[in-house]
C-alpha cells in the first residue's frame, strides 16, 4: 500500500470547444482590462515607474487580441468537448501570471481538441480555415505568455 497524496484542487473539466474557448479570451480581456485600469488611475509620478510601463505594456498586448476568433462552421457542427484540469483552491486568491497560465492552458486545451479533430477527419472541406484558427488562438497564447504582471513593489 502506498501513501499517495493526491491533489484535491486540481479538478478535470469537460465543456464545450464555444465555451473553453470564450472562457479563455475572456480571462484574458479580464487581466487586460485591469492592468488598463491600474495605469489609467496611477497618479503622474507614478506613470514612469517601471511596474506602470510594464503593466501598459502588457494591457497593450493582451488587448490586440481581445476577442475570441470565430470558430469554423465545421468545429461547430462536431460539437467538439475540451479537457483540462482546473485549480479549484478557494481560500486563496489567484495573482494575475497564475489567472494568465490557466487562460493559456485552457487556450491550449481547446488547440488540442481541434488538432485532434482534424486528425481523425482528415477529409475536413475547411482544413485551411480550421488551421488559421489554431494560428489565431496560439497567437494570442504567444503573446500572453510573454506578458509579465508585475506585483505591488515592482
């Protein structure tokens, strides 16, 4: 018998390809929209601080892609189901890289499914168009990775 602590928080989770999607972009425009805010209310002193720039930086480039691409008529019709793993801790507040990593993950959740798709229907008639959505949504994947969400100090 082994003594195997297992992680109660992390819970998987099954939902749709239109909702693992807009679940996603939407915590994503939610981080955009307050680092926006944090650099729209800093007074003019603290408009040089480095922590101001970065957080004007990264609200810029969530922002390019603030919303989700239109899903193909094809991933529709499938009725695609998206799997991850999702930290359901609640006595702890979740700072803003951590909210950005499981927007991502569930972003690349939703790449899998539909690389997965397309493997097993490889007679899709929109295999071009479902390609450039998986070039959008890595896209924004990209540039939110490279954001950075610097704390109260800097």
């Amino acid at each position: 018998m082994t003594n195997k602590k297992v992680n109660i928080r992390a819970v998987p989770v099954q939902e749709s390809l239109e909702s693992a999607l807009e679940g996603g972009f939407s915590e994503l425009n939610d981080l955009m929209n307050e680092c926006q805010e944090i650099v729209d209310n800093a007074t003019e002193a603290l408009q040089q601080t480095q922590r101001i720039q970065t957080l004007e930086q990264t609200a810029s480039e969530l922002y390019q892609s603030d919303s989700a691409p239109d899903i193909p008529n094809a991933l529709c019709e499938a009725d695609l189901q998206v799997n991850y793993t999702e930290d359901r801790r609640k006595s702890k507040s979740t700072s803003r890289a951590t909210r950005c990593a499981e927007a991502c993950a569930k972003l690349y959740a939703v790449i899998a499914a539909v690389e997965l798709f397309l493997e097993t229907n490889e007679s899709a008639d929109e295999e071009g168009e479902i390609q450039s959505f998986i070039d959008e949504v890595q896209e924004m994947i990209d540039s939110a990775e490279g954001c950075e969400f610097p704390g109260m100090f800097g």
